[in-house]
C-alpha cells in the first residue's frame, strides 16, 4: 500500500462500509494473510476458510481500530482465529494424542523435480513438526515479515518472550533440517 495518508484513508473508507476501501485491503494483504495460514496448516482449502474468516471479521471490527500499526493489528486478527480454529479442533478431538502422528501432518511425496521445490518440502514437512505456537512465530517473523516489535503485539507478549521462543523454534527447526 503507498503512503500512510492513502492507507488511513482506505482505513477510514473501511470505517464508514466503503466496499472499495475493503477490495483494496483484501487485494493488498490476501496474498501474505493466505501464505501465513497455509504455512501453519498445510492446507489449502482450510486456509481459505480461515482467511474468508478474517475477512469477515475485519469488516466486524474495523470500527475497533484505533491506530498503531495496521498490519500488527490484522495480523493479532489472523493469529485469533488460528487458535479459535486450533481450539475448535482440539474439542472436536477429545482424544487427541499431545504428540500428533507424523502422518498427519506428512506433505505429498516430492515430485521429481529440482533441489529447492524438495528443499521447500523438507522445510514444510520439519515446519509441521513444531508445535503450533512456534511454527505460528516463524511464519509471522519470515514469511510475513513482521518486525519482532509487531510480532509482540500481534501476540499481546513481551518483545523478550517472543524473541526467546523464536530463538528456540529456529534452533529446534535448524536440528529437524540437519537430522
């Protein structure tokens, strides 16, 4: 999105039920909002639920937008109904194990192709292996490019705490890769 002006004034369009403000933050931010939920689930048609959700809860609650930065706030958004979709889950699975069987969670065979798509396979594969809290902070600090300061809003913690388990995460991913 340009300046800040033009995004305040999108904002403000949304604000009054603009559809065209709302196109615009869909056309802008669909495409990241949609990797960050397909990097934590794996799944597309799933994502594409949960990003429809966003969407329609974004026109619920623009009128609860009261400045700082907007992607921090969307992206509070995106992680709530990721976790209301992880909780929904979890109850609708009683008896689900702590550990999730790997198959579960097993990408599509790799085709045979080059070394970087089996490389990107590897890493969904080991990505799918954290727990969600940690997958959730890597993919809200590398493939959403959130700056650590936005990351500890979007997760109302400390900038610290947010730090140490990305810290944590990259170092357990990083010993999935080597393994």
């Amino acid at each position: 999105m340009g300046s800040s002006v033009e995004l305040t004034r999108i904002i403000d369009g949304c604000k009054s039920g603009d559809a065209e403000s709302f196109a615009r933050v869909v056309d802008v931010y669909a495409g990241r909002l949609y990797g960050y939920f397909y990097r934590l689930t794996g799944d597309r048609n799933l994502s594409d639920e949960l990003l429809s959700e966003l969407f329609m809860r974004l026109v619920e609650k623009i009128g609860t937008y009261k400045g700082g930065s907007f992607e921090s706030w969307l992206f509070r958004i995106a992680s709530n109904i990721f976790h209301d979709h992880l909780r929904s889950r979890k109850r609708r699975r009683k008896l689900l194990d702590s550990r999730r069987t790997e198959a579960e969670f097993q990408t599509p065979e790799p085709k045979v192709s080059d070394a970087k798509d089996e490389k990107l396979d590897k890493l969904q594969f080991q990505l799918n292996r954290l727990d969600d809290d940690t997958r959730e902070l890597i993919m809200l600090r590398f493939y959403s490019e959130l700056s650590f300061k936005e990351i500890a809003e979007a997760r109302s913690e400390p900038i610290g705490t947010a730090l140490s388990k990305l810290h944590r995460g990259l170092k357990k991913l990083r010993e999935f890769m080597e393994g």
